[in-house]
C-alpha cells in the first residue's frame, strides 16, 4: 500500500538519502520541488512551504506541492509534485505533474500507483484535465501515464530530445 504525505521533518534523513541517491547514480529528480539544487533540508522546506501559497510562490512559478510516497514499511519510495495551474513553459513542456521513483524500487508499479493517487489530489485543486509529460525513449513512464488514462496529444522537440505531451481527463 502507498501513500502521498506532505513532507515533514520525520522524513527529513530519508529525503536526503533519496536526494543523494539520484545524485549519486546520475538520474534527475523530477517531482521534488528542486531537492536537486538544496544544501539542505531546512533549505529544501522552506522552498517546499513557499512553493505551495499563490502569495509566496516566487514570481514566474505557479504554486505546486510535492509529495512523498511511503509505503507500507514507512519508507520513502518517489517523490511527485503537483503544480496547481499551469503557465505558457509547464503548458508546453512539463505539465501539471512531475515524478521520480528511487532506481531500487522502480519497475514495481509504484509510479503508477504514485500518479493515479495524485491525480486524485488534482480534482480536489478543481483540476478537470490533467497534462503529464515524459521523454519520448522513457518508455516505463509512458506507460504509467497511459495506465492512467493518459491520452498523447502530440510529441515535441525541446533541442535533440523529444518528448511527449499526455492529457488525463479527470472523472470525479
């Protein structure tokens, strides 16, 4: 069984360890409200607490929330954040939704279950379509948004890489 939390300090050595972990093996954390780019926790939430209030969110940003995914044992399995509305660069790249799933724990249907469970928090933002994105050769996640009722608009080229544009028509 998986859930979506909010961050707190309780999860503050596993979101580090996670951090690291990605780093470590080279991969981007995509969903993480810009774990990537943090000194530190603390730094890392108070970014995170900012990012979720229309009068806080830095200018240019739309206000998001990232939430971890825990599982049964209480351990952090992927990160996954929600942007509230979408702006021209999310409307044409990156959409509502961006995931990660820790490289030991992929493969077992954990993104899948990460999204459908955030596509239920998007219907509480009163979001009715929802857009996901994903690389063109990233093909597990491709699945996962198409599991999800994910339904590909078009692809597009953002330089050498091509990636692809999916709508999932919320019923709630």
């Amino acid at each position: 069984m998986l859930r979506l939390i909010l961050p707190t300090s309780e999860y503050k050595n596993q979101i580090m360890e996670y951090r690291e972990e990605f780093l470590r093996n080279g991969d981007v954390l995509h969903g993480t409200g810009g774990l990537e780019k943090a000194e530190s926790f603390e730094a890392w939430y108070e970014k995170w607490k900012q990012m979720g209030d229309e009068k806080t969110v830095p200018e240019g940003l739309v206000p998001s929330t990232t939430f971890l995914a825990i599982d049964e044992d209480n351990q952090l399995v992927g990160m996954i954040d929600l942007r509230h509305r979408l702006n021209d660069v999310l409307l044409r790249h990156s959409g509502h939704i961006g995931y990660s799933v820790r490289k030991s724990r992929r493969r077992k249907g954990y993104a899948t279950e990460m999204l459908r469970l955030a596509l239920a928090e998007a219907g509480k933002l009163g979001i009715h379509k929802v857009l996901v994105t994903c690389d063109k050769e990233n093909t597990g996640s491709a699945r996962t948004i198409q599991k999800n009722g994910g339904i590909l608009e078009n692809e597009m080229a953002d330089g050498e890489k091509v990636f692809q544009r999916y709508w999932i028509p919320l019923t709630f």
